[in-house]
C-alpha cells in the first residue's frame, strides 16, 4: 500500500471530524501493510488536550494489539505531529511517521506547534513558557518507587 492511499485516508479522517464539529486532523496507524487503528482530533468533543488524532490512534492500536508496544507501526497523519504526538511515537517504537499539511501550511489558521518545538528545542532549565524544578525528595522510611517497580517486575 502506498503512503498517499493511506495520507488520503487521514485526510478523509480529517475532513468528516471537521463536519462533525471538531479540528482537522485524522491519523491512520499501519502495521505490514495493514490499518490496525485511525483517530482523529476529540479535544472539542472531550474537553481533553490530549485526544489529538495521533494519541487516539495509538491508544486504539495499543488495544488492538494489547501491548504499549508498537514496534514497527507506522503512522500516516493529516497534520505534521505535535511534540507531544512525535514523543509518543518514540516511547511506543512506532518506526516512521508521514504526514500532509506541514506546520507552515497551518500557520495561517492558528494550527501550527512550530513555536512548541522552538521552545522544546531549549534546554529545559531555559524554557521560557513552562517552569521545570527537580527537587530529589526521597520520604524517610518509604521504599523507593523505583526499587519497588523493579522488585514488583520481576
């Protein structure tokens, strides 16, 4: 299959969430070959800044293939991905992403994440919009959270 049949499928996606009220964005998640789950953008519907199509789709496949693992999936997205989407794909081993409309193509309409990106690119201690402290608290007397993860894992 090729990677227009399924950026069309997207943008399908896409345009009927656009019809039903929300944010034009769709997202096709591919596996050898085979869609394995689509979403699209609910924050309208939800209330919920995370249902962006790329995260609906992933959490659909997760379930399909029951593992957090998507190793060797592919998605096929209306939209260039968000920092948030693109660091999803990485924690989930998603191999390649393909999008259609570039952060520049939605500039004029108030949807692009470039200035997001720009700022995520600063180290963290130099964010400008969001501030980050580590503060290394460790409650005396209790297990670490990590050891116990571990000892819990096996």
């Amino acid at each position: 299959m090729s990677a227009e049949r399924f950026l069309c499928e997207a943008i399908d996606l896409a345009r009927d969430n656009v019809r039903r009220g929300g944010r034009p964005f769709g997202a096709v998640l591919v596996k050898d070959g085979k869609v394995i789950a689509t979403g699209v953008n609910e924050i309208g519907a939800t209330g919920d800044p995370t249902t962006h199509a790329e995260l609906q789709a992933i959490r659909a496949a997760s379930r399909a293939l029951g593992s957090p693992r998507l190793d060797g999936c592919v998605i096929y997205a209306s939209g260039h991905p968000c920092p948030m989407c693109l660091a999803a794909m990485h924690l989930t081993g998603i191999t390649e992403v393909t999008y259609a409309y570039s952060n520049e193509d939605g500039e004029p309409y108030g949807l692009s994440t470039a200035a997001i990106y720009a700022e995520m690119a600063r180290p963290v201690a130099e964010h400008r919009t969001l501030k980050v402290a580590y503060v290394p608290v460790r409650p005396e007397g209790a297990e670490d959270i990590y050891k116990m993860w571990k000892a819990a894992a096996g």
